[in-house]
C-alpha cells in the first residue's frame, strides 16, 4: 500500500569538512529545526559526523514539495543512486553539486506520486461486477477489492451507497428507491455460468478429457468419466480460451479423451483463476 502524501520541504546539508558530502532529507516540520536535530543528535549518523570532526552541518538549501517521499525517490533516481535512500536511511552521500542540482530539480518537479496500479484480481472483480450490473441501471463507483468487503455504487436515480458487492452481485439494489434489484435466478440466466472441467476415468488410466458444462445442468451419470478438477467461470469463451492455453494444445471440435499427464493437468486448473484473472484485466484495460 502506497504511504499516505505527506507535503513538505526537501533539503540539503553540506558540511564543513568535506564540500562534497551532502545530507539530502526531507521533512514537514520547519528544515531550520531538523538542522539543529542532525548537529544536536549523537545516536543519529549526521550527528556522529559532528561530533567526530567538531563542524555543524550548514543548510545549503530547502524547497517545498507537495509529496516529500516521492520528492525524496525522484532525487535519489535522477543521480543513478536510488539505492540510497534504502541504505539504513543514511542518506549521507559523497555528491558534486551539479549532481545535487539535478536531484533538486527533480524533486521540485515530481509532483504527487502516481498511484499504483490495480492488482489483476481487482480489475477482473470490477468486470464481474459490471456483467451482473447490466440492465440493471447501477454503476459501479470503486474498485472491488474483496467481493465480500465494501464497494460504492450510485443508480440512475443518483442514490449513492456503500455495500458488500456480492449482495449486488446476487441481486439487491438500491436501499433507498429500489433501483437495480432483480431476482437472482434472473441474474445467473443472464450471465450463464459455467463449470469447467478436468474429467479422468478408470477405463482410461493416462487419459483426460475437458468439459465446459452450464451451472445446474444435469451432469451423464452412465459415464465413466468423473469431475476430477473443476473452476467455476461467467466467462465461457474466455474459460475456454485460457484452459486450453494452459494445456498447451488447441481446442478439439469435440469432447473426445486425449493422452496427457494428470499431474499437468492438474497443475493447468491450478493457474486456471490467476489466468482468468490476467486476461479479464487486460480485457478491463482495452486490450481487446
């Protein structure tokens, strides 16, 4: 998680006994008083250099920026020493002043830090989401995060709320007028999901076959061959797409067995719902 904008100042120490090395901080308290800390504090590694050489550290220079410790990671990228920062925090460094000059630079101009990206899984919840929205006259207003955490919604009415997205996934809607509920048998009609299967039988040791079976259809119970894996999808194509990408084989016109390795088939189910995941993301991105 990103840590929360902190505006303040970045500034510059240069000290006495060597006009090359140069304390960069950032604070967002007064940088006069975080002077008077780094020559006043012993414990600290500005603080050991005063008191080994006998020199105060001198303010060179501060500025104000809206986002210190993105300021701070802008500085230490633009001199190719980013790993600085991270050293223990001693952020004590040998630097000519151009290079100085340059960091400067980039921290007044770095601005806030952009925001992360959403993990895969989030943007392929905001997908599922928004299928069983359809017709519903809902929008979605955050990302989902958890399907049984909480999620703002608004309906075509402008009545905004805050819920557990599965209970709008299975059909509730809005609290105040009504907007958006629908019977759930009415939802899984529409959005027709779907199991798929990694089918083995006992007649056929070495053999495998994949299924893609509506939800709640009933299943051939004079065949020998039995659900080994399944992964539930709302999305058939897509499901069938990514299984047999992980097979590593191309999609036969029928349900016939074929010769593989159970133990890569199973291991195929297992990166079933992380691929979904990867491909809806991308879907939800405008890859296609």
């Amino acid at each position: 998680m990103q840590s929360p904008m902190k505006p303040g100042y970045i500034y510059v120490l240069v000290h006495p006994s060597n006009p090359k090395l140069h304390k960069i901080g950032i604070t967002t308290r007064n940088p006069e008083k975080r002077l008077k800390e780094h020559n006043s504090d012993f414990t600290q590694y500005t603080g050991r250099i005063v008191k080994e050489s006998g020199q105060l550290w001198v303010l060179k220079e501060y500025h104000e920026v809206a986002d210190t410790q993105w300021a701070e990671v802008c500085f230490w990228a633009s001199t190719g020493l980013s790993v600085i920062p991270y050293r223990g925090r001693i952020e004590v460094e040998e630097l000519d002043w151009h290079t100085v000059e340059k960091g400067i630079a980039a921290a007044k101009s770095a601005g806030v830090r952009p925001p992360e990206p959403e993990p895969d899984y989030v943007l392929a919840n905001n997908t599922w989401m928004r299928k069983r929205l359809e017709g519903r006259n809902v929008t979605l207003l955050s990302n989902i995060r958890s399907k049984f955490g909480k999620a703002n919604f608004k309906c075509s009415a402008g009545h905004e709320w805050r819920t557990v997205p599965n209970q709008v996934a299975d059909g509730s809607g809005c609290p105040v007028c009504g907007i958006g509920n629908k019977p759930l048998e009415e939802i899984i009609l529409d959005v027709k999901p779907a199991n798929v299967y990694l089918l083995t039988s006992p007649d056929h040791p070495g053999m495998i076959k994949i299924r893609i079976q509506p939800c709640g259809s009933e299943e051939d119970t004079s065949s020998s061959w039995n659900p080994h894996r399944f992964r539930y999808t709302e999305d058939v194509e897509l499901a069938e797409t990514v299984i047999w990408r992980l097979l590593g084989r191309e999609a036969p016109f029928d349900e016939s067995a074929f010769e593989y390795n159970l133990q890569a088939a199973e291991d195929a189910f297992r990166k079933f719902t992380y691929e979904m995941h990867t491909q809806l993301a991308f879907k939800e991105k405008g890859g296609y």
